[in-house]
C-alpha cells in the first residue's frame, strides 16, 4: 500500500469562459482522514477534482498532490486512485475493464479479483457494462480506483446510487482505508449522506470556499424558528439586523439566539406568534453556510418576500 499525503488547494480558480466556475480556492486534506467535499449542485466540486486529476488545467492558482501535480506524479496509479463520473465502456464487462486498467498501469492481473470482491461486484463482473444498474457501476468506479492499492483516493459522488445496505458498506470502507493512514477525499451535495463518514468537511458554494475544518466545528451556533401575522415586517426587521433568515419546511429559520431575535421584533413593533430554538444545528449551519437564504427585502411598498416554500 502506498502512503497517504497530503492533497493542497493553494488559491485555485478555473473560468469556461464567462463562468467562474471555481474562485480562489484554498484548503488542505489530510491523510488518515476521511474529508467530505461538500456544496450543492453546481458549487464546483467536480470541476476542482477535475483540476486535481490534471484532466483540466486550473486558470490560476494550483491543486497538488504530496506536493506535486498530478500530471508529474511517477506511478500515478498507485499513488492516486480515483473514481469521477462512472463511465465505462459498455460492452465491455467490469472484469476486462479492469484488467485492461491493471496490464496499462503494471498492476498485477491477480488484483482484479481482489477489487471486484472488495466492491461486491464478482456475482456480476462478467456481465456488460452497458446493462449495469448505477449502483453497479459506482462499485466498478471504486474498484477502478482501488486498483491499485492507491494511499490517496479521490471520489466524486461515490455514495449516490448506493443502496442502504451498499451505503453502509462504503461508509465502513472509507472509515477503514482512512484508519490504515490514506487520504481520502470524497464530494457529496448532501451533508446528511457522509455526516456519519467524515471527519473533515470542505464547503463550497457558487465556487468558493465557505468552510474548512473539522465536522465538529460545524453545527455549533444557536438557530431560532420564529413567526409572525405579519411575516414580511418580521423578516425585513430580521434581515435589516443583520441576521440570516431562509425558510424551511414553511418555517422562518435565523441563525441567531432567540433572545436577540425578540429584541429585534420588539424593536421593530412586530407581534410574535411564535419564538423558540431549534436543536441539532449541523443541518442548519451547512444550510446557511451554502447561502441558501431569503434575498434581501424589498423597498417598502413593493411585493412582500418571505415565500411559503424554500427557494
Ligand atoms: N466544461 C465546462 N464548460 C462550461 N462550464 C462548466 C464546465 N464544467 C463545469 N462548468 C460550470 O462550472 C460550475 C461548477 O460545476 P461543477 O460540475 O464543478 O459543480 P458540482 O459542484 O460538481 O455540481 P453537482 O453537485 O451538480 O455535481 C457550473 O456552473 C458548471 O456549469
Ligand atoms: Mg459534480
């Protein structure tokens, strides 16, 4: 097994064009950690793994490996392994798959039957690609990466599919390639679906860097469900103090104690029909953290804002 190292962002941008996919970017992933890269759709997550694999070259900054850029790794195979959207050929099965990835990069044949059985992918390793369920094909794209005994491991997405049972198969897995000293870096757009597989946590939205750090820093702040007859004053009462508000499941969230936000409505002249703290912030915080709040209030006079339902 090779040794894990350490993967660096250090102030990477990619542009197509006109679109800033990815701004200024920069964070640090640690080997013998399992680190969750997350955003919502459309945040950059593949693009910057796509700079890291050297499959696109970054506008500015760099993405690096151990140090060095992917392209410029000897033995790349065995240093890095990864897995980003699960395309294969398809007719062909995942065993030649893999064997032709194994013969390319001087691996031997014998390690394909070790990685279809680590992926459970042997009942049908000599089926067709072409007829594979997702599910079947992300466990070859893990195989793939696997292959060859890699100390870093990058995966894009690699629990969407998965069944439940396939989940918590993976969960284990990642948790042990982490425990035998790899980095392992994986990109979800959902925070629920690696919370019990991560110990560290990148996010980003709209292509910037919005948290880095250990989970636990995540989820700590107080977070307040409050309403009102007259929601819109309230809102734009909330928002002029500076506080972030969305709305969630129909309810008025601020990222804020609920002393501090009676104050405000008192301030205000606003009558509350509802006021009290919410539990379990982590979900909260990566929600504010992705910017997924109301918009600024309109000038007075105009429509009233605070929709219903969550943009
Ligand atoms: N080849 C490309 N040409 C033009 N724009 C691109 C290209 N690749 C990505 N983008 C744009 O870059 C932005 C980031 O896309 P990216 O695929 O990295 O997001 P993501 O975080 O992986 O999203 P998802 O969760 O949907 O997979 C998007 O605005 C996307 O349209
Ligand atoms: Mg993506």
């Amino acid at each position: 097994m090779a040794a894990g190292e350490t993967i660096v962002f250090d102030d990477m941008s990619k542009r197509f064009g006109a679109v800033h996919a990815v701004s200024d970017l920069t964070f640090t992933v640690e080997p013998g950690r399992v680190t969750g890269f997350l955003g919502p759709n459309g945040a950059g997550k593949s693009t910057s793994l796509r700079v890291l694999l050297g499959l696109v070259n970054p506008s500015t900054g760099t993405a690096t490996i151990g140090g060095a850029r992917y392209a410029t790794l000897r033995d790349p195979v065995r240093r890095v392994g990864a897995a980003l959207e699960a395309t294969f050929h398809p007719g062909r099965s995942a065993r030649a798959h893999l064997s032709s990835v194994a013969v390319a990069g001087g691996i031997p044949r014998a390690r394909v039957g070790e990685v279809l059985e680590l992926v459970g992918a042997t009942p049908y390793a000599d089926r067709r690609v072409g007829g594979y369920s997702l599910g079947m094909r992300q466990r070859l794209a893990l195989a793939t990466a696997l292959l060859g005994d890699p100390g870093v491991l990058v995966l894009d997405e690699p629990i969407n599919g998965l069944d439940p049972e396939g989940i918590r198969w993976i969960r284990g897995l990642l948790r042990s390639l982490a425990a035998e000293g790899r980095t392992v870096l994986l990109s979800s757009h959902l925070l629920s679906e690696v919370q019990q597989t991560v110990d560290d946590v990148v996010v980003i939205a709209g292509g910037r860097l919005r948290y880095t750090g250990p989970l636990a820093g995540l989820g700590t702040g107080p977070v307040t469900i409050v309403d009102a007859p007259d929601r819109p004053a309230l809102a734009a009462a909330l928002q002029g103090a500076g506080f972030a508000l969305r709305v969630d499941a129909g309810d008025l969230v601020v990222d804020a104690d609920p002393a501090d936000v009676g104050r405000v409505a008192q301030a205000a002249g606003v009558a509350l029909r509802e006021l009290r703290q919410r539990s379990g912030g982590l979900e909260d915080e990566f929600l504010a953290l992705v910017g997924q709040e109301l918009p600024p209030p309109p000038p007075p006079g105009s429509t009233p804002i605070p929709g219903e339902a969550p943009r």
